[in-house]
C-alpha cells in the first residue's frame, strides 16, 4: 500500500530528491531578493523601468551568486574530505548540480515580481506583482511538503510569511529614503 506523501513513490524522486533543499532556497530567494527590489522601488515612488532594470541585474546577479555559491561550498567540503584522508560521496558534477538547481529555481522563481512591471498597466503593476508574489511564496512553500510531509497549508503560510517580511522591509526603506532620490 503507496502512503500518499512518500516520495519514494514519485518518479522523479530519484533525481530530484536531493535537490529539494536547493530548489526551495533558490526559489525563496528569488522571489523574496526580487521582489524586496520592486518594493523597495514602488516605496520610492520610482519609475517602473528601475525596477525592471535592477531587478533583472538582481535576476541574474544574484542568482548565478547563489549558485555558484551553493557549487564553491560543496567542492570545499569535498576538498576538506579529501585532505584528511577521506573520500567524498559525490564528485564535481553532484556540485555542479546543486549548484544549477539554485540558480534555475533562483531564475524562474525570482522572475514572477517582475513580470507584472513588463506585462500590466502602470497603475496595476506592483498590486499584481505583490499578489504573484504571494501566491508564488506560498505554492513553493507548499510543494514543500511533496518530501517533508509536513501540513502543506502552514508550509505555504510560513514561506508567505517570511517572504512578506522581507517585502515591507524593503518597502519602508523605499519609502523613508524616497526624498533623497
């Protein structure tokens, strides 16, 4: 009998399986770094454009960053274990992976808060960007629990949760700083 959250029962659960952590940190912080930008320059009563051109340098900046990053990090580890005479499980290509998992999850994720300032009328476009937002925060973090088993309905609140946080913040520093620009 298949237990209905066991990701053993999933087919892509042999190659994906290890990269969760990474899709979910990636897709995290796409949305929430990306979209802490927009914010902060609706805050600023900015030009739509801004937004557009810092969160795109944020797009692939950032992420290629996180990624290799996440890559740097993994390679060091191995090395580590190499140098006191162990061997590492995984080789370049497991960090190499790692590595793409955020940075793609970082991309495709972080460009939802930026779709709405290319795509919707001027007057909509951060209302539809913080309601993409929101929604993208909490369907990634309840896809979450795919693997984890956890409530999906807390998961999803908890990434929306923190994901708005970060947005206001972004918000009232655009906000309070809107006169000097």
């Amino acid at each position: 009998m298949e237990k209905p959250h066991n990701p053993e029962y999933l087919g892509f659960w042999p190659s994906w399986a290890h990269h969760i952590g990474d899709l979910v940190f990636g897709a995290n912080d796409g949305i929430v770094t990306t979209f802490a930008v927009v914010s902060g320059v609706s805050g600023a009563a900015l030009s739509p454009h801004i937004a557009i051109v810092l969160g795109l340098a944020n797009l692939l900046a950032d992420g290629f960053a996180m990624g290799a990053g996440n890559y740097l990090g993994m390679r060091s580890e191995q090395d580590y274990q190499r140098s006191i005479g162990g061997t590492p499980r995984e080789g370049h290509t497991h960090a190499l992976g790692h590595g793409a998992a955020i940075f793609l999850a970082f991309l495709l994720a972080g460009s939802v808060p930026l779709l709405p300032f290319l795509f919707a009328p001027a007057e909509w476009m951060f209302a539809v960007s913080c309601l993409a937002t929101g929604a993208t925060l909490f369907v990634v973090g309840s896809l979450r629990t795919v693997v984890t088993q956890a409530r999906w309905f807390v998961s999803g609140l908890e990434m929306l949760g923190i994901g708005s946080v970060a947005a206001a913040a972004a918000y009232g520093v655009g906000h309070l700083l809107r006169q000097l620009v």
